[in-house]
C-alpha cells in the first residue's frame, strides 16, 4: 500500500520517516520530497508498505500525532501519488 504522509517539519529526514513506519512492519521505500532546485524538503512524503494490515495499522496509530510542532497527516495514497481530495458540493436553495 502506498501511504501519503503530509505536515512534516523541515527537520523530517528520509532515514527517521522510514523508521517511524518500520514500527508498524516491513517498508519497501520511504521517499520524502524535496525541491528540486533548492533540494529543501516539501513539507510530504511516501511510504511504501507491502502488507495492507500492517500499513492500515500505521496510518490509524500515526494520523494526526504531533512531531516536531506540527500534526502530521497520513493516509493513503491515490494512485497518481497524491493524497484524495475533498469534494466541495454546492447546497441549492
């Protein structure tokens, strides 16, 4: 399962985003994003985890804790890489 990880602080590292999941079980990759013209890191990031219980399990223990002053945000990934958007709908009167 592919697992979007957003509101990491700037001092988020690759190497400690993999071992907060490796907590959980096994994880195939971690990749955290970074511009590409300054190489800062965006603020996001993406976990790989092959078993879909152990990732279901790392997303409802890591939602919404607080590291390094920010609440983080974990879901999974859409499959164009990108956490799902809200739907906004219009009330008619």
């Amino acid at each position: 399962m592919n697992i979007y990880v957003g509101n990491l602080s700037d001092t988020m590292d690759q190497n400690r985003l993999q071992s907060m999941f490796e907590e959980f079980g096994t994880v195939d990759s971690a990749k955290l994003i970074k511009d590409r013209f300054n190489g800062t890191p965006k603020g996001f990031g993406f976990i790989e985890m092959p078993s879909n219980p152990e990732a279901d399990k790392a997303i409802k223990a890591l939602n919404g804790l607080f590291i390094d002053g920010k609440h983080i945000k974990v879901n999974q990934a859409t499959p164009d890489g990108k956490p799902a958007k809200k739907k906004f709908r219009r009330r008619r009167f």
